[in-house]
C-alpha cells in the first residue's frame, strides 16, 4: 500500500521515464538513485525515498539504505569499509590544515573544485605510507617518502590558471632560504595576462606544516608590483624568515593581476589567470 501511495506522488512530480525506474526498484527491492525532473523542486524523506538537492543544483531521488550505522560499526564484514572511512577522515582533516594555513593566498585564487581536488590528491600521498596497518595510513607519513612530496609538486590551488600557462619563463626556488629569484623576466612577453590588466603582482610563501599536531605557521614575503610592459626587470621573492618546527614546508608562489585607473590600482576578478602554486614540499629539519 505504501509503495503505491508513494508511486502515485512521484508519478504527478516526476517525468514518465523516471516513474518507470522507480516502480520498477520498489517491485524489485532495489537500492536506486535517479534525477528527478519535475516542476517542483523538494528536498527531504517520504516513506523509503530521499529527495535532495546536489552542488550543480540539480535534484536526485534516493531509496534509503537498509544497513544500519550499528552494522557498519561493528560487523565484520564491514572491517575495510571502517578501514577506509577512517583513513579519508584523516586525509580531510590534512587537507583542510593546509587551506586553513593558506587562507589568506588561496583567497586570491581559487576554483570551486578545490577541496575535492585537494583531497584526492592527498589521498594519494596517504597511499605512499607504506609502514602503517591499513585503516591508519596517512598523509604524514607518505610525504616522508619521495613519491609524496612528488605528487604535491606543482599542485594548482585555481584549478582554472596552471602557472606554465601564465608564466612563459623559468625561474628558480631555493628551497635553503625560501627565495624564489626572476631574472630577465619582460612582463608583458613573458606573462599571460587579462586584456584589461595594465600590472601584475608576484608574491611567495613558505608554511610550515605539523600534520602530528595540526599546526600551520605562514611566513609571507613583500609583495613585487610590475607594470605589464617592455622593461626588463629580475628581482627576488622571499619570507620574512624560515618557519621553524616539526613538520614540513610548503613553498607557494601566488600571480595576480590588476587594472590602474587614475593612479589606483584595482584587482580584477580574472579567475582563469590568478595562480596560485605548490612550488615544493620539504623536511622542516632541514633548517
């Protein structure tokens, strides 16, 4: 009776093709999801079905499951899955560390896609753990491997602006001292830019990372102001001073651009150029 009920509401919400999965699941006691078309928009639980609504906005329909949580706590069977939500619990609790501890770079450039980029690919790097029991691997001890720290190398923060895209020119990072030096570099040859930006701005970082404690400690350095045109300029990015502690040390290299207009200078929103990168991970007892 319940199910009818059920099939009779869906059936004035629903589109036809819709209604025949979803008949066709209750009669056969299948865990379904599937899009919802309808001139209604709902969100919320009617009998077995869960209606909600996704990130892009679009609406999907759900039956509930029929595994307790208890079950999954506590049944054998379900070891590896308790295994795994225990292991990504600890790789989104190091990736968001890490956006926390650069909040104030990864303001200026940033996509949508951020987290669940950085949190598969810190995933990754807890898959270079290689002394741990499964169910505790985790990302500290997989970017002690060289594979770890390799697979943050060169990270994009705005998934929409790779910086081999913006900077056509090569430029060195010292690891030792955190410099990261421009030598010869012509702006506006040498840099990608938006049609309305008349400068751009280069900025670095070098954040210490405690993935034991959950302790990040950022050291900035001056910001380096550029006119977009001809001069040949070099110059040198870098921190105030060497974050000290346990850890590691992520060094980032932010690009930004700008629109001057009667002598004032106002960022654009130019989202598919604003870079943010990853440049190299280290030890932090290396200094």
């Amino acid at each position: 009776m319940c199910n009818r009920v059920l099939c009779l509401i869906i059936s004035v919400l629903c589109s036809e093709w819709v209604i025949l999965v979803l008949v066709y699941c209750l009669t056969q006691n299948l865990i379904i999801m599937a899009k919802l078309k309808s001139i209604f928009n709902i969100e919320g639980t009617l009998g077995e079905m869960t209606f909600f609504k996704k990130r892009d906005g679009s609406y999907f329909i759900k039956q509930k499951s029929s595994i307790s949580r208890e079950r999954v706590l506590n049944d054998p069977r379900f070891a590896r899955t308790r295994e795994n939500g225990a292991e990504f619990g600890t790789v989104a609790q190091s990736a968001k560390l890490v956006r926390k501890g650069a909040t104030m770079f990864i303001g200026s450039a940033k996509d949508p896609s951020l987290t669940r980029r950085l949190v598969a690919l810190f995933a990754k790097v807890k898959r270079m753990d290689s002394i741990s029991d499964r169910g505790k691997r985790n990302v500290y001890e997989g970017l002690l491997t060289v594979e770890g720290k390799a697979l943050l190398r060169g990270f994009e923060f705005n998934g929409k602006a790779d910086l081999s895209t913006i900077m056509r020119y090569p430029f060195s990072l010292d690891a030792n001292t955190g410099e990261v030096t421009f030598d010869g570099l012509f702006p506006r040859t040498m840099v990608k830019f938006p049609e309305s930006a008349t400068h751009v701005s280069f900025s670095s970082g070098a954040m210490r990372v405690d993935f034991e404690l959950g302790e990040t400690d950022m050291e900035y350095s001056k910001v380096k102001n550029l006119k977009l045109d001809m001069k040949e300029v070099s110059f040198v990015l870098q921190p105030n001073k060497m974050p000290k502690g346990e850890g590691f040390i992520f060094f980032f290299l932010l690009i930004k651009f700008f629109q001057e207009v009667n002598g004032i200078q106002y960022p654009l929103n130019s989202e598919p150029y604003d870079v943010l990168t990853l440049l190299e991970v280290v030890d932090s007892d290396l200094f």
